[in-house]
C-alpha cells in the first residue's frame, strides 16, 4: 500500500531546479535506499517527502490511511549529528529520552513501559553502557548511535534516515543494517535511507532509489527493485 508519493516534482534553490519531474511511491512496510553521488540533491529529496521544504511545482502526499489504525509518527535522523561538540552538557539518556516527549502528557511523566523503551532502544544500538556519558565526549560513530535510538524511543512508524552509518566501523553499519531489517520485517515500519554504501547495505534493502543527472537538467530518479539489475525508472519522467 503506497504510503507516500511524489508526483512530477520540481524544487531548486535560487534560479537553479535540482531536483526536476520526481515521480516516485514509497510503499508501506519497506527498507529503501536513496543513493547518488555527492551533489545529487538526496537531502532535499528527504525533506520534502517530511514537508521541511516545499516544492515549486508538482505534488508531495503522505497517505496516512495506509497506516490504518496507526496515527503517523515520523522519526527524523538528519546528516551531520555526530557534530554535537565536546561542550555539549546531555548526557546519552537525557538525550535519548528526549525521543519520548512527544508521546508523553503535559507534565513529562514517564512510565515504567518507555523506560523500558528507552533502555531498549539503546541496548539495540550498543550504547547502553554510555547512558551516564556526556554526549559531547563521544566518538562521532557514538554520537550517530544515540540519535538512532532517540528516534526508535519515540517508536516511530516511519524513519528517515540521512546517513545514519557516518563514523561508525564495519560492526556497527551491519548491525544498524540488520536493525533495521528487523524493524520492518517484523514490526512493520517503514524506513527510507540515504546511503552511499550500497555494497554492504543492498542486501537488507527493498528497494533502491538512484538520483541521476540528466543532460542540461535536474537530478531524476530510478527505481530498482534488485540489488544488482537497475530496469529504468519506475514512473515515466518528464
């Protein structure tokens, strides 16, 4: 079931189109990756699909009804978190609990069950044992870690993920990559990745978006729904 779609999108900065003609559906329930090379407007694709931005023509709808009884909750990791600096005073819990506060009342109060959340959620990024460091004392690879987890402590529907492996080693990126092949294998989320490691990451994925520049135009996208075959693009492109 389509649960976002982008219909013959066009967005730039200043007088200049970078993305140009979008079309694309993102389904319920599936890993994709969004792929390209450095330039390729992959952030600005993220953001309109969470309506940070605004495109200039062409359509950006999230059909929350494929969600059924579920209300929409996004996750949001955006690129460059490990920048926090060696001053920053949270430390990993605080920050990680702070993932909750939009599912909680007026006064903040924690129950024993997102306790429990938040104890998990770091635990499944390795960061349990951190819960008492400052944020800013960490490794970049640890500070991606723990915004990983403050987004699944707010037990979102949907994630979307702006390189989320920047900084970690080897262990880490496969372990985040099996993570999140749980999450939606069995839980059902839906989780959109911007990636340049396709070699290691194509094999949990759904389905690949790749941004390519077409002659004397804008980005555009492929589909491809084999790690290995690219078949063309999965709507026509104007």
């Amino acid at each position: 079931m389509i649960l976002s779609s982008m219909r013959n999108v066009v967005f730039g900065y200043g007088d200049t189109p970078v993305l140009s003609g979008i079309s694309l559906d993102i389904y319920k329930g599936e890993f994709v990756g969004i792929t390209g090379p450095n330039g390729a407007a992959k952030t600005t694709m993220l953001k309109l699909l969470l309506g940070l931005l605004k495109p200039w023509s062409g359509t950006v709808r999230i059909y929350a009804e494929a969600l059924e009884s579920q209300s929409l909750n996004i996750g949001y990791v955006p690129q460059n978190v490990a920048s926090f600096n060696s001053g920053f005073p949270s430390r990993v819990l605080e920050l990680v609990r702070s993932g909750c506060y939009s599912r909680l009342g007026l006064f903040k109060r924690f129950t024993a069950e997102q306790h429990d959340i938040v104890e998990q959620s770091l635990k499944q990024v390795g960061m349990w044992e951190y819960r008492q460091s400052k944020v800013g004392e960490l490794s970049g690879g640890q500070k991606q870690r723990i915004c990983i987890a403050r987004a699944l402590a707010g037990q979102p529907n949907v994630l979307i993920l702006d390189e989320p492996t920047a900084g970690m080693d080897q262990q880490g990126r496969m372990g985040f990559y099996q993570l999140m092949r749980h999450y939606v294998s069995e839980h059902g989320m839906t989780v959109i990745m911007v990636t340049h490691g396709l070699e290691e990451s194509g094999q949990y994925l759904d389905r690949i978006i790749s941004l390519e520049q077409q002659e004397s135009e804008g980005w555009q996208c492929l589909s491809t729904n084999s790690c290995s075959v690219r078949f063309g693009p999965e709507l026509s492109l104007e």
